[in-house]
C-alpha cells in the first residue's frame, strides 16, 4: 500500500487526477470504477479541465460506479446519476451509454444485484477503482458488519451514514434515503488497482484504523491492507492519526 501525503483537498485532487489521467493516458479504452460525495469532486474538477485542453480524452473508457441509493429517481439532483453526469460524464467527452450506476429504483432489486455484478465481470472488472472512505469506514456502501459482502447487494445505511450526508438533504438524516445499493466488497476488491482520496481532521481517526487495524469487516476499509495494489491519497489533517500511530508516507 502507497501513502501519500498531500498539503490539502487541492493538492489531494490533483495527485489523484494525475494518477487516474496517466492510467487513462497509457490504456484509453480503461473501466474506471468511480465514486461520488465530496472527496473526488476536485479530482473530477482537475480531470474535466485537462480534457478540455485536450490532454487526456475519455472517449473510450468505460465506468461502473459503486452505488445508489435506494428509490431516489435519476433526476433528483442527489442520486448518484445525477451526481457523475454533473460533476463529470457531462462534461468530458465520454460516450454516456457506457457509463454504468447501479439502478436504485429497479423493482426486483436481487435481479439489478445480479445484472450489476454481471455488468463489471463482462467488462472485466476495473482497472482502477476510486474510493472515498465514510466516517465508519465504509467503502462503497458497505458499511461495518459481520460479513465481507461479495457481491453487489442492498444495504441499509448506518444512522452515522445518514448524519454525514444530510448535508446534501437539507441537513435533515431523516430525509437521507435509508438503503442504497453497492457494489460488494469482492467486487471492489477485485479492481486491478484501488485509488483512495480522503481528507479532513474528521476522517483522521478511522483513516489510522483502517490502515494500521486490524483488518475486520467492522471497518471495512481495513480489507484494502489486503490489495496488491492500493495508493491512498490523502491530506495532511486525514492522515494526522495515521502518521502519529507511526504509519510510513511515500516521498
Ligand atoms: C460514494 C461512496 C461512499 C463515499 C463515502 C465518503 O460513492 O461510495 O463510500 O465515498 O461516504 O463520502 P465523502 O467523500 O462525501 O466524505
């Protein structure tokens, strides 16, 4: 696993908009696993300029996000449709038709579960999947249990899960979706390369657990210890636990 240190969410988003641009640049036809909430906005922000100057074209990438939530329709401004077509699809020149989120509001759930799961073998998985890391350590939607999950799955979500992202809901946890579907963490452990963006003094705490913990599906971003081939890009106030704990940072 690579640690790297960056000073803020500005310096974060564009090292990890490097990494995925030289991916892109070296593979054009790449699967990009992407994720959404506030950690990859910037990387997003960083990756639509560059196509825009015409470094780096996404004309052949195919992607599968992590998630949805549950029941939320496409056109309500916070599913996570709504989200990649804004924060990116919309403006970089991908084909939409091969951009893939999983479909909340599918009446038979279990048969959208197995469609998905489907979806990312046909492509043959992602060659690198973007995370961002929840307060409990959660990755996609899978959130602390007893169980990895494998597959993609629904998921009720944890009453701290709620209270993060009210904030995109009138600051209200009731007005949160309370499922969602995710990918599992087969799935996303299954990506040849996993790319981490966390920042904030609010991640520092499980962002140490996660990495130097014991790997436990209690948190389980502490699966990732086990990937061949993970870089986690993180700022100084993320990392603050982890480097206290005597964790290693890449130069
Ligand atoms: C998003 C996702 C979640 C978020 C996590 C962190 O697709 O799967 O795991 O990455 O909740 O969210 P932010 O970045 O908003 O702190």
């Amino acid at each position: 696993m690579k640690v790297y240190k960056t000073a803020d969410y500005a310096a974060m988003s564009k090292k990890a908009a490097n990494i995925i641009c030289s991916l892109v640049v070296l593979k054009p036809d790449c699967v990009l696993g992407l994720a959404t909430g506030s950690s990859p906005v910037g990387t997003y922000k960083q990756l639509i300029e560059w196509n825009k100057e015409g470094y780096l074209s996404f004309s052949k990438v195919k992607t599968v996000n992590l998630d949805e939530y549950r029941n939320l329709p496409v056109t309500h401004d916070q599913s996570y449709r709504y989200f990649m077509n804004d924060n990116l699809f919309d403006h970089v020149d991908i084909d939409k038709s091969v951009t893939n989120v999983p479909d909340g509001m599918a009446a038979d759930i279990e048969a959208e579960c197995k469609r998905y799961d489907e979806l990312v073998a046909s492509l043959g998985g992602a060659d690198l999947q973007l995370l961002g890391m929840g307060h409990d350590g959660h990755i996609g939607f899978n959130e602390p249990c007893d169980e990895f999950p494998k597959g993609t799955h629904l998921v009720d979500l944890d009453p701290m899960t709620l209270e993060a992202n009210a904030r995109f809901f009138d600051n209200d946890p009731k007005k949160v979706p309370n499922q969602a579907v995710t990918m599992g963490i087969g799935t996303i452990m299954s990506a040849k390369k996993i790319l981490v963006v966390v920042s904030g003094a609010d991640k520092a705490g499980i962002v140490a657990k996660a990495l130097l913990g014991p790997v436990t599906p209690q948190v389980p971003a502490s699966i990732l210890q086990f990937h061949p081939d993970v870089t986690i890009v993180a700022d100084e106030a993320a990392l603050a636990e982890y480097i206290k704990e005597g964790g290693k940072v890449c130069d």
